[in-house]
C-alpha cells in the first residue's frame, strides 16, 4: 500500500482481524504499537507486520484500564515520536463472560460492565489519549472495528 511507510499505528486488541490488518500495514512499511490482553497474541500481529516489510512493539494491554491505555500511546510516543493512526479491535471474548452475556433478564451485572468497559469505553479511552497526538501531527486516521464479541 502506496503511504504507509513510517506511519506510526496504534492497535488497541490483536490477533484475528488485527493481525490481517497488520500483515498488510508492514508490507506498506508502517510502524506498529500493539497492546493487547494477551501478550503471545500481540506479539504474533507485531510479527504479521515484520514478515511484510514494517516493524513494531508489543504490549499488554486491557482497553478498559485507563492507566494501560495511557501507557500504550505514550509507548507510540517515546518509541516513533507520533501517532498516524489508531486501530481499534479490542473486544471481550474471554468465553467465561460471553457465554453468560446471552439475554437482559439474566446477565449478571458484574458480566455486563465488563463487556461495556471493553467494547464501549475502552474505545473511547485509546481516542482520548490518541486524538492530542493526532491533531498535533496535523490529522490521521481512526479505525473502530468489532468481530465476534459484539
């Protein structure tokens, strides 16, 4: 892809569509921060990217800590000096909460805050921290997706 070479891009989530998105991202040269909940599956989208020519970092990430969102973009920050772009695929798949978020007369509350906080605030929190970044380099790109979780 003509116009991604060095442009920094956030992933907040990896692994399925995050990892195809990466794959095509390095082969155009960009640069990739991934956070993610599971490590092994950041570093497997961070080595999608490396295999077509880009390059980038791992990280833990939960989207819905504040504190860990924060860190994910200033790691974009101290790592390339800038942000292009923000990719956001995080979702809650973790099956012990999916199978119970299965109607509104039962879901346990508990459940139902967390799916929020992942899908919906988590979303919100990479923006917040992102969009200063962004504005600052003149502009860029924000990318919300969703998969299987929602």
């Amino acid at each position: 892809m003509e116009g991604l070479r060095d442009k920094v891009i956030v992933f907040a989530g990896a692994g399925g569509i995050a990892t195809a998105a990466a794959a095509i991202l390095g082969a155009g040269g960009a640069r990739l921060v991934v956070g993610d909940v599971s490590p092994a599956s950041a570093e497997r989208t961070v080595q999608a990217a490396a295999e077509g020519g880009g390059e980038g970092v791992a990280t833990t990430l939960d989207i819905a800590d504040e504190e860990q969102v924060k860190a994910l973009i200033d790691l974009a920050i101290e790592r390339y000096g800038k942000i292009d772009g923000l990719f956001n695929v995080a979702a809650n798949v973790d099956p012990s909460q999916v199978e119970q978020d299965t109607n509104v007369v039962d879901i346990d509350l508990g459940v139902w805050q967390r799916m929020i906080d992942v899908n919906l605030t988590g979303y919100l929190l990479t923006a917040r921290y992102a969009i200063p970044h962004l504005v600052e380099a003149g502009g860029g790109s924000i990318v919300n997706t969703s998969s299987e979780a929602v």
